[in-house]
C-alpha cells in the first residue's frame, strides 16, 4: 500500500474528528433542521444526477431516476422526521424494592466519526441511505465512493456543502488501498458495501482495533413461483428483479424455483418478458468490462454442465461492457450461475416438486439477503415465509424495499450483518449510554458490606417472592421475612 492513500484517508478521518465534537453536540432537531433542505437540493439536480450515473455506469436514464434520486429524497424526508423522536432519552424501569430512589435513562450517543465504503452498482443512493442517518444520530462521516464511480461520489459529497460543517462530510477518493486505508484508520465504525472477500478484509481491520462494522455483502436472491401463481404478475416482476440495473443489485433474482405444474407455462412467459426488453432504455450494459466477464463465465460454465440458454446468452465479447438479458434452464445448484453471485442481466429457472424443494433449494445457499414468494394463497405465503433464510421475504414483489427507508435491510450467512434503513439502523450508527441517577441518602446500600445473616435472609426471601413455582403460604412467609430482615439489615445485622 503506498503512503499517499493512507495519508489522505488518515488526514480526512483527523478533520472529521475535529469536526465530530461540535456537531454532535447540537440537538437532533437541529441537525435534522440543517439537513431537511438536502431533500430538495437532491430533487432539484434528479437529471444531472442521473446523467452523471448513466455515464460512470451505464445505468438506464428512467433506471436512474426511480432508482438513485427518488429514494435518496425519501430518505431524507424519512430520517429528518423521525430522528428526534428516535433518539429520545429513554427511561429504563428498576424494581423500587430492590433498587430504592434510583432512575435510570438510556441515550443513544453518536460512535464519533464514521468511515463509510460504497460499491459502484447504486453510487448515489446507496451511500445516502448510510449517510443521512449517520449524520443525524451526530456522527462525523469519511466517504469513500467506488473508483468506478468518483463523479457520482462526488455529487453526494457536494450535497451537503453548507448544511454541515466543514469536515462533518469527508470524501477521499480512490481504489481498494484508499478503503483499506480507512478501514485502519482511527475511525469508530466502518461501513460496507461490497463484495464477500472485501467484507472479509474490512471486518479483520476492524476486529485488529476492536472497531465494530456492518458489513453488506451481496446476495443470490431466489424467487419461488407456485402452481397458484399469477403468472402473468409473477413472470413481469421476476424479470424486473433479474434484469433491473442489468442485475447489478444484492437484491437481484438470481435464482428461480419454479413449481412443475406450472414451469413451462412460466418459463414461456419469461422469455416473451425478456425479448420485449429494449437495450439502452430498459437494461443498459455492465458496469464494467471485468463484470461482464464474470457474467460470461458464468453462463459458459452453466451450458457446459447441460443447462439450456432460451434466451440471449453470448460468445466472446471480451473488453465489451454489453450483455443480453439471459434466460438459462437449469437442473441441479451445483453450478456458478446457481451458486455464485452473478451480478448480471441472468435469470437461471429450475423446476421443482413443490413449495418443500423450492425452500430447501433456495435456504441451501451461503447467501441470504431477500426471497420473494409468488402464490396467490397469502396464508400459505406468509407460513412459508418464515421458512425462508432471508432477512427480507417479498410476497408476490421483489426486492424493491431497499428504496424503503422505514425497512429493514439485512440477511444471512456470506451477506454479511448489520442493518440499514429502518430506527434498527441506528443500533449500528450509535452507541448506548446509560446514567443512573442515586437519590438516596442511606448511608449504605442493602447490597453493600458487610455480609451477613440479615442479607441472606433478604436474598433467600426475595428468590422465593420472585419464584413463580412457589406456593401463596410460602410466598406470604417470605414476604414476612423480607420485612423483618430489611428492618434487620437496616439496624446494622
């Protein structure tokens, strides 16, 4: 690692240490006050915004808007609103007997300063959904975008000049030693979007300073189709699920189980779906050369092991950034294409015996970011749900929560942890603190030295009142106890 990204990485995390105290210490109506604007900021720049993202990574203009602007506007709405109130102090109960004149209140504090790592695939609204609630729970932030996307890491930088103060919002800019950088430097949390061996990497640094960090790290998205299904519904939403964002998104349909009473009809309809597909207006091409090779391999290796392309599908292509939506029959999971995060405009269909295979199939992978089940039985849907190793299960939709500031986004297993959207998040931007406050005025506590019968008296006497197995004699004698000796203790036995 060259000393130039350390540096500025070190040196972007001391400005926002500086900064941190000062912005934290304002109340959380205010912060909210000061950045409520940003809403507006966002909506007003939509197209610029999304000309800036289609032209780093290629992502459809109408794609980019619904995708990228809108949801960033929301979030903003969302946490400005409810932050205050989120962040109340809260009372937390303690027995009056036991623990006499005392209150105890428990605030949600900020960690300090936040190092967040963002991947190329949402270069605006993926940081944002991070940003925005780190900021108003009172952190500092130091923002590392994609080197895929340095201008649209840029713009979500630029959002936030003058409604923070300077140094609050750091960006540093580069490739993967700027993130490794970061990740070591003397930040309190580290964010991260991105890959599993990235993931793995960020959490060691993490873990050599004891620094907590959330870690998203992709997904291989099932979608289950029943015999009940709508089909007609089920086969337009799957494809959105597969091919939006060329199928760059976590949340991607990557995998379809699809009940055999009704495979063909299904597969048909998916493949009519897909050939209506315009390039450059619905999906545009891969982000990158490097993964649209990895698409490649992968649909090369799945027709080398007798899977069928129905559609799309290509040779060669190398330097290229351009892939068709692809339609693949598929058998068994024992390939890349089923097994592997594919991120790309592929949607591999298998055939099952039923709602028991399909969950089996779609719970055996390392992954388990989002499921979606298509039945028109919502009892069945909603038992099966639970069934499901997914942190988001959508019945007859997919994968479009991640725009919900007010949900959740989490999963399982090679996804990684930690939570974004939703107050859960901010069990992972804040830091809990607790004060009690002492209004006694004994002279010592029942608890305190010395030891002696009296106080063994009064904790035996206490266990059995606690004790729901205990009988209504029994628990009127200890009763009786207690008193005599708390009166005991109290006189000094």
């Amino acid at each position: 690692m060259s000393h130039e990204p350390v540096a500025a990485a070190a040196t972007a995390v001391a400005r926002a240490r500086a900064a941190a105290p000062a912005w934290a210490a304002l109340s959380a109506d205010e912060r909210a006050r000061r950045l409520s604007p940003l809403a507006d900021r966002i909506l007003a720049q939509a197209e610029a915004i999304a000309a800036c993202v289609q032209e780093e990574v290629g992502k459809p203009d109408v794609e980019a808007l619904l995708g990228e602007v809108l949801p960033s506007a929301d979030v903003v709405k969302y946490w400005t609103r409810v932050v205050a109130e989120l962040l109340d102090p809260e009372e937390v109960e303690m027995d009056a007997v036991a623990y006499p004149r005392k209150s105890g209140t428990l605030y949600r504090e900020a960690r300090g300063v936040v190092g967040v790592i963002m991947p190329w695939n949402f270069p605006v609204a993926l940081p944002l959904r991070t940003l925005v609630p780190a900021l108003l729970a009172g952190n500092a932030v130091v923002f590392k975008p994609s080197e895929v996307a340095p201008r649209s890491g840029e713009w979500v930088a630029k959002l936030f000049a003058g409604l923070v103060p300077e140094g609050v919002v750091e960006l540093v800019q580069g490739a993967g030693d700027v993130g490794a950088a970061l990740a070591a430097a003397d930040v309190d949390l580290v964010v991260f979007t991105g890959s599993v061996v990235t993931g793995r990497k960020v959490a060691h640094a993490c873990a050599e300073r004891l620094v907590p960090c959330a870690l998203e790290l992709g997904g291989k998205d099932a979608a289950i189709v029943l015999a009940d299904a709508d089909l007609e519904r089920a086969a337009h939403g799957v494809v959105w699920g597969a091919m939006m964002n060329a199928g760059q998104n976590c949340a991607s349909v990557e995998r379809v189980y699809v009940d055999k009473a009704v495979a063909e009809a299904f597969t048909k309809r998916v493949v009519d779906v897909v050939a209506s597909l315009r390039p450059g207006v619905d999906v545009g091409p891969l982000a990158t050369p490097a993964q649209r090779a990895i698409v490649a391999r992968h649909v090369a290796a799945a027709r080398e092991g007798g899977a069928r392309v129905l559609a799309g599908g290509a040779e060669g292509g190398e330097g290229t950034r351009d892939y068709p939506p692809t339609v693949v029959r598929v058998e068994g999971d024992d390939t890349p294409l089923m097994a592997d995060e594919t991120f790309g405009p592929v949607l591999p269909i298998a055939v099952v015996d039923g709602a028991d295979e399909a969950i089996a199939r779609a719970n055996a992978s390392r992954y388990g970011l989002t499921a979606s089940l298509w039945t028109k039985n919502r009892r069945k849907a909603l038992a099966l749900a639970h069934r499901l190793r997914a942190g988001v299960v959508t019945i007859n939709n997919h994968g479009f929560t991640g725009a919900l500031p007010s949900a959740p986004w989490s999963g399982h297993g090679e996804t990684g942890w930690g939570i974004t959207g939703s107050p859960l998040a901010l069990d992972t931007l804040t830091r809990p603190r607790f004060v009690v406050l002492d209004r006694s005025r004994a002279s010592r506590e029942l608890w305190w030295y010395p030891y002696t019968p009296a106080l063994r008296r009064v904790a035996l006497s206490m266990a059995t009142l606690r004790c729901k197995t205990a009988g209504l004699l029994e628990r009127v004698g200890a009763l009786f106890k207690l008193v005599g000796a708390m009166l005991a203790r109290a006189r000094g036995a």
